[in-house]
C-alpha cells in the first residue's frame, strides 16, 4: 500500500499560513514522516572506489546481508565521502582529488546513478553532509582549512559558488547540523579541536559559535561525530587518540561538555592504531568506530538515559577499514577494507549489539566511502 498527500494544496495552505522559518521546520517534520510510509522499499549501497574513479551501485538484501553489485557511474576524479537526501532520492559525493562536489538523481528501482550536477569547491573535500531541512550541501575540506554551504535547487543540482565558506584550521574532517538545525560542528583532527557554528537555515550562513572551538586534548585528533536521535548527546571517535568520546550538547548556546571518554582497542593491543568511520543505529541504541591499524570494528552500547557507553567487542574486520554503513532498518553493518579491497556485511544482533559476519565481497581499488539508501516516498 502506498500513502499519498495531496502536496500542491497543501503547500499553498502552509504558505499562507507560516513564515519562512516555519516552512523549514515544517519540512523537516515531513522529511520525517515520509520515512515512516516507506513500504517494501529497497535498500541500495553506494561506494565510492577512488582507485578505480567510479561510485558503484550494490542492492542489498534486508533478509540475508547480501550484496548485489548492479552498476557503476565514472566519476572525473576520486570520489570521497558520500550523502544523501532521507527520502533516497539524490545522492551527493565530493572528489577530493579535483576539489569538486556533484549530486545525482538515484534511480528508485535499480540504484543506478544520474549526474544532475557538478561544481568546483577546494582543496581535498573530506566530508559532505545535507543539513537538517536539506536545502544545503555541507562540506569540510582537509587541506584547504574551511568548511562551506552550497545551495541545493529544487531539481537538485548544487549552486555553482558556495552561498557561504568559514575558514577554521587544517585537518577539518567532518561537518553535522544538531537534530534542530540550530549548530553545525566540525572536527578538526589537525588542532584537536571542534568548530562550533551557528547555522541559519534560510540565509544559508554558518556563524562563530561564543566560544568558537572546544579543544579535546592533545593527540586526541576529532575526525567524526554523530548525534544522538533523541538524546542532547554528541558522539566523536579521536583519530590519533584511538577512542571515542560523549559529549552533552546545549542546544541553547551550542557548547558541548565532556562526558565520557573510553577506548576503541583491547588494553592488549599496543602497536599503532587511528581511528575512521563512526556510525550510530537509527534508534540511537549502538554505536559503531572503524579502526585501522587493529582492523576491527569497536562497539559500544548507549545508555538509553544517559547516552553514556558500555564497550561491547571489537569485531574482526577488512584491513584498514575507512569506512562503515548502517542500513535504515539498523539490522545491518557493512565495512570496506581500504587494504583489502573488499567488503564485509554483518548482522547487527538487536539485543546485545553484537556484530555477526556473513560474508566478504571483493569490490575495486580503495573503497573510500560507503553509503546505504533505501529511496522511498509518499
């Protein structure tokens, strides 16, 4: 059964009856609902293959963890970090090897993709993210020291020049709106630092935070975040520091405040290690940290109140795993072996947060980043 609304009167009914800031809220509201109608859709995984310089297209299996290799798309440099829209529709990359952003239109049945559009940004774009009301593409760049904003039109092609840059240090690794749409954060692994901005989703600007920064301590290294879906807590993993740390978040004022900081290794394991990828389930329940060096997958259990975390097991996994993907459904985690050429699907046990392995899958050249989408609509 699919579940429509009659979108042309009721836009013209919210219009007259809400300002601008309303309409913002309003559509993240709806962004919000339209995951729940979603029905029998299915699940496409992304991956970015800088060696080969294409984005490759996997359907996977929701029963069994499976993938499916079913397209490729060439890409005009290596592709790097991956989003997309809530309803699955585009897809966004950054090419940290030309310094481009680009977004395609995702074919709802098949997974393949279509170049809508693709701009020039700076040096070596690190991550890209929609911000809450997903009228933005937000990008930090590693070696140009900035973070930015670029438009996104109605068709989904990106503004040919940023609507806003902020220059901020080297190393910016990461960027993420809070779950209001009030502040945008940014690890910086380079000053082991977090920028913390206010964000106005209708100018498009993204403004000191009073105070800027929050220092983490040295050798910590702050490379990605997530935040909680419910909880005011803000997760990072330390790349240099091997650990993961809980923050609690203001919302208020946009400040975050140490919490909890615990491994991500064995206390056996003392040879080099850094972290990469985290990844959060959707009901905020586990929390996932890619470590390269030990090659295993940390997980860590968050309490439903506190948002503090318990250390589950480290998971053997694919050697130098940059990157990992949580499907919507949160039953599945897949990694990609940046040293291995190869991925690996796991099953997400829903009680214990367990992770249990079934099975490898060759891919091409430095798998770089990784992305589940299940399109879906009203």
């Amino acid at each position: 059964m699919t579940h429509r609304i009659q979108a042309p009167s009721l836009k013209r009914w919210l219009q007259e009856h809400f300002s601008n800031r309303g309409l913002t809220l309003i559509a993240m509201l709806l962004a919000g609902i339209s995951t729940d109608l979603k029905v029998g859709a299915d699940t496409f995984v992304f991956l970015s293959e800088a060696g080969e310089q294409q984005i490759v297209t996997y359907r996977h299996n929701e029963q069994n963890g499976q993938l499916t290799r079913t397209s490729e798309m060439a890409t005009e440099g290596e592709p790097g970090f991956l989003a997309a829209n809530r309803n699955g529709t585009r897809l966004f990359a950054a090419y940290r090897s030309t310094g481009d952003l680009t977004s395609y239109q995702i074919d709802p049945k098949t997974g393949a993709l279509n170049l809508i559009s693709k701009v020039p940004a700076g040096a070596d774009p690190a991550y890209v993210a929609l911000d809450r009301s997903e009228s933005f593409l937000m990008s930090a760049y590693y070696r140009a020291g900035k973070v930015g904003l670029h438009r996104i039109g109605s068709r989904g092609e990106l503004s040919a020049e940023s609507v806003h840059w902020s220059r901020t240090n080297l190393k910016a690794h990461a960027i993420l709106t809070d779950p209001g749409n009030q502040w945008a954060l940014a690890p910086h692994t380079g000053p082991n630092a977090v920028y913390i901005f206010s964000m106005d989703a209708e100018e498009g600007t993204l403004l000191p935070s009073a105070p800027p920064l929050t220092y983490t301590g040295t050798l910590t290294g702050p490379r990605h975040l997530q935040f909680h879906p419910s909880l005011k807590r803000v997760y990072f993993n330390y790349e240099q520091g091997s650990a993961v740390a809980v923050f609690e978040f203001d919302d208020d004022v946009g400040q975050i405040r140490p919490l909890q900081t615990l491994s991500t290794l064995p206390s056996t394991h003392l040879t080099r290690n850094s972290c990469a990828d985290l990844e959060i389930t959707p009901d905020g329940r586990f929390l996932y940290s890619a470590n390269r060096g030990h090659d295993s997958i940390a997980g860590f259990r968050i309490h439903e109140t506190s948002g503090k975390l318990e250390m589950i097991a480290t998971t053997p996994t694919e050697k130098t795993p940059r990157c990992l993907t949580i499907t919507d459904s949160g039953a599945w985690l897949i990694a990609a072996g940046q040293d291995s050429d190869h991925l690996q699907s796991y099953r997400i046990h829903p009680q214990s947060g367990t992770l249990d392995s079934v099975g490898r899958l060759a891919c091409g050249r430095l798998p770089w980043a990784l992305l589940a989408v299940t399109p879906r609509s009203l």
